[in-house]
C-alpha cells in the first residue's frame, strides 16, 4: 500500500485544481474520523478520501468512466476495498454497488464535504468558520439550496451508524479546524 507522501504525489500528478485538491484534503480528514470513531484503518481510510476523486479532472465529462479510470490508475497501489470503495462512489456509473461501511462512508462524506462547502459559500463572509450547525440542517432541509448535492447520500450516514444531525456536526467541525488549510 502506498503511503500518504505518494498518494499527495499521485494526486497532484493527476489533478491541477485547487478547489479539487482541497475536496480530497477534506473528504481525507473526514473519513479518517469516521474511521477512528468506527475503529477501522485511519491511514486506509485516509488514502481512499484523498485519492477518491484522482480521475476526475479526465471524466468529469464522462461520467460513465469515473471511478473506474481511478480503480486502474491504483490497482496494487491499495486494497482491493479501497479501491471498490473509489469505485462505489460513483455506484450509478460503475459495476460495483456500495456495500461495505467504507463504500457507505466515502459517498456520504463526499456528499456531505460539498453540501458543508456550498453552505459556507452562501454565507455573506462565504467562510466555513462563520457556519453553524443550525444554518447548516436549516440548508439541509430546504430542498431547493444545493440541489447537486443528493440528500440521499448525505442520509448513508445512518447506514454506518449515526445520527444525521450528529454526523453533520461532527463533519461540520472536522471542517472548520482545517479552514486554515483548506478555503472552499
């Protein structure tokens, strides 16, 4: 298995967005939590947030090939789960269906960076630090704020046990200790 030092070289190889770079960044954060809170492999758990999106830049037109070019691109880099994980994440597209509490907790965490994100952004400051979990479930439960993000996916977290407006919070301020390093 890769080590994160790698994994940062692969995925500055592969994306040149900043705003991509630092979803990753976020989506590694949050998953290694989840992680240590599930007592699963933080470092696994890690590597596949930040590596989730490596094809994106290349498929973002073809939705039908994300996350399979990702699965090629790490075959004998990570696990196997990791690497259905990744694969998982864009289940509508690929073979592989979201079964395992990590394919779960990818999909919900990435759902989950970009809905904190686009909350933030809609905030006069637009800054991260600024939001609070009542705006935060308030945009939640307006259906017509961010409507790209699926409140479906978000919603997974029950799936890997825990209550929503938990989850939101614990990602909610997992999010605001790295708004020094990460500005959506």
């Amino acid at each position: 298995m890769i080590c994160r030092e790698e994994a940062l070289v692969l995925l500055r190889k592969y994306i040149k967005d900043q705003d991509l770079i630092n979803n990753s960044l976020a989506v590694e954060a949050l998953l290694k939590e989840l992680a240590k809170k599930l007592q699963k492999d933080e470092e696994l758990w890690g590597l596949v947030g930040l590596l989730h999106n490596l094809d994106y830049q290349y498929t973002s037109l073809d939705p039908g090939k994300r996350g399979s070019l990702s699965a090629k691109i790490l075959e004998g880099l990570l696990p196997e789960n990791a690497v259905n994980a990744i694969k998982a994440n864009n289940y509508m597209y690929t073979s592989y269906i979201p079964t395992a509490t990590l394919d779960k907790s990818l999909i919900t965490t990435e759902a989950t960076t970009g809905f904190i994100f686009a909350s933030a952004k809609a905030l006069p400051s637009k800054k991260i630090l600024d939001l609070n979990l009542d705006v935060l479930l308030k945009k939640y439960n307006d259906s017509t704020f961010a409507t790209d993000f699926s409140r479906n996916k978000i919603r997974l977290c029950v799936d890997i046990g825990f209550d929503l407006e938990d989850y939101l919070g614990l990602c909610l301020n997992i999010l605001q200790h790295l708004s020094f390093e990460i500005n959506p």
